[in-house]
C-alpha cells in the first residue's frame, strides 16, 4: 500500500516537467518479494547462460557457420538483450524495493525492451524464409542465402526497428502527466505508460497502431505465408517418412513463433480490453511475456538441433580435459 506521503511525492514529480514513476512488482505479494525473487534469478540466469552458450557455441564452431545458425544467434542476442534491459528494474524492486524510474530512464528503457522486441520478431521472419527456401527450392539454398543477403536482411531489421521506436517514444516527451503514476509491470511498457498521461494522447496511439501494424501484423503474415507455402510443398512429397522428416525441421522455428507471439499478443489484449482484469493477472502476463522467450529458446533449439548439441558437448568435453 502507497503511504499518504508517497502520493503526495507522486503528485508533485507528475506535475513536474520531469515526472516520477512507480514500477509494480507482484501485486499482494510484496512482503514476501525478497523469495519471489529465487526463481526469478533462476530464469535470469538460466536466460543469460542459455543464450550465451548458443551465442558462442555458433560463433566459435566452424561447422555452424549456415544461415540458419546465423539467424539463431540473432534470435539469441535478441533474447539476452531483453534479459538484460529489464532485469536491473525487476531484481531492484525485489532486492532493494527500488520502485521509482524517471521518464527520461523509462523512455530508455522502452527503446531497449520494444527495440528488441521488433527486431526478434523480424528474425523469426528471417527464419521462416530460411525454412521456405530450404524446403521448397533446396537446390538454391545456398545461392539465395548468402552472407551478404543475411547481413543485409539484419541490416534492414535493425534500420526498420529503430526508425519505428524512436518516433513512438518522442512523442512521450510531449505528454504531460498529473495523475498517481504508477505503472502495472516491474518494467516501463509503452501502453501502460501512455495511459497513465492527461494529456491528449491520438497522436501516440496511432504512431503505435501504425508500429504494430508495420512489425507484428506484416511479420505474422509473412510467417503464416511461408508456412502456407511450405505446407503445399510438402504435401507433394509422395514418402510419409520423408514428409516427417521435411517437417521435423521447422519444429523449433515453430515452437519459438509461439512462445513469442502467444504472450505478446496476449499481453497487449490484456491492455486494451482488460482492464476490469486483477492486477495479479497483469503482472503475471507481463513477467511470463518477457522471461518464457529467452528462457525456453536456447532449450528448444538445443534439444532439436543435432549439430548444437554435438558442438556444446564438444565444448564442455574439450573444456574438460584441458582442464
């Protein structure tokens, strides 16, 4: 419960030109944040360690180095970045009780978090050309995905990525806030900040319509296509054990689709319509928004993928016996 005075604080940050906000752990459950905290270090670090070790793993294996390794990596370097961006706000309110973040700090915050967001969601699209052209033109795979493509297409994710976030969180600058700031989510969200403006917000919402549009709404398209495609392909296939086969090989892109775009998507319907939902159930989306990603597609990838388990056990047999 906020004491009279910490409303009084946030009043007077909020009508400030540099407003204060309070971030939210788990709603009911703060006096006992400090063990809600254990299995959140559990997940961070089995995030980090995850990701890491299939960053490294594919840049120092000679034999991983194929496009679809390469979108991987991207995949994974996504995945730690929004670990990390959001990690020192979570663990602050659980550790310390350190709720209170500027404007200026959210704002970067957001850049990071949404950033990271836009540009995994571009890679499984990358991902899902990569499965398309290997499955449905096998003999070109290798002239249509060359090293120069791949860096282009990630070029132009980042390019895309970060032309749509900073329009979107300029238009924060310009809002004035004087209403109890506090946020629903152990991090800074731009739906959630925004609704908690006075002023007129149209331009901020559309800019953001426009952004949802432009990544999440053409990239899951784009997959869907894709798989459309690949699903007519394989159906041309006359061997049963061959179809399996074909489409074992999609297995992981599948799973890491849905582990992303199941919980944000949920997360933003969560915002728009449920409001009349506990804050319990808030809090619970966006933590499992965020963490079930980069927590979940190191192991996916991992069990699936022969080459990445054969190259890891070489990495830890070898560390072994130098050791």
């Amino acid at each position: 419960m906020l004491e009279p005075q910490d409303n009084m604080e946030i009043l007077i940050n909020s009508m400030s030109n540099f407003p204060t906000f309070l971030l939210t752990g788990i709603p009911g459950l703060q006096s006992v944040h400090a063990w809600i905290s254990i299995p959140f270090c559990c997940l961070y670090v089995t995030a980090i360690s995850g990701n890491a070790m299939v960053l490294f793993v594919i840049i120092t294996q000679q034999s991983l180095h194929e496009p679809m390794y390469y979108f991987l990596s991207l995949l994974s370097a996504a995945d730690l970045g929004l670990t990390v961006s959001t990690m020192s706000t979570t663990l602050g309110i659980f550790w310390f009780d350190s709720s209170e973040i500027s404007l200026d700090t959210c704002i970067i915050q957001m850049f990071f978090l949404h950033g990271f967001t836009f540009m995994e969601s571009g890679v499984l699209v990358a991902m899902a050309f990569d499965r398309y052209v290997a499955i449905c033109d096998p003999l070109r795979y290798t002239t249509i995905l060359t090293n120069s493509r791949i860096i282009q297409m990630c070029t132009l994710v980042m390019i895309c990525t970060v032309l749509l976030i900073v329009p979107l969180l300029l238009l924060l600058k310009q809002l004035s806030f004087c209403r109890d700031n506090v946020l629903s989510h152990s991090y800074c969200y731009h739906p959630d900040v925004l609704k908690l403006a006075c002023s007129d917000t149209q331009a901020n919402s559309i800019c953001g319509l426009i952004d949802l549009i432009l990544t999440i709404g053409i990239d899951t398209s784009c997959i869907v296509l894709s798989y459309l495609l690949i699903i007519r392909s394989v159906l041309n296939i006359t061997s049963p054990e061959e179809r399996h086969k074909v489409l074992s090989t999609c297995v992981s892109h599948i799973g890491a689709v849905a582990i992303f775009y199941i919980p944000m998507m949920s997360l933003s319907l969560l915002h728009r319509y449920g409001h009349s939902a506990p804050k319990l159930v808030h809090s619970t989306m966006a933590n499992i928004y965020l963490l079930l990603p980069p927590v979940l597609n190191p192991i996916i990838y991992s069990v699936k993928s022969k080459q990445i388990c054969k190259a890891v056990f070489n990495l830890l047999y070898t560390k072994e016996t130098d050791d």
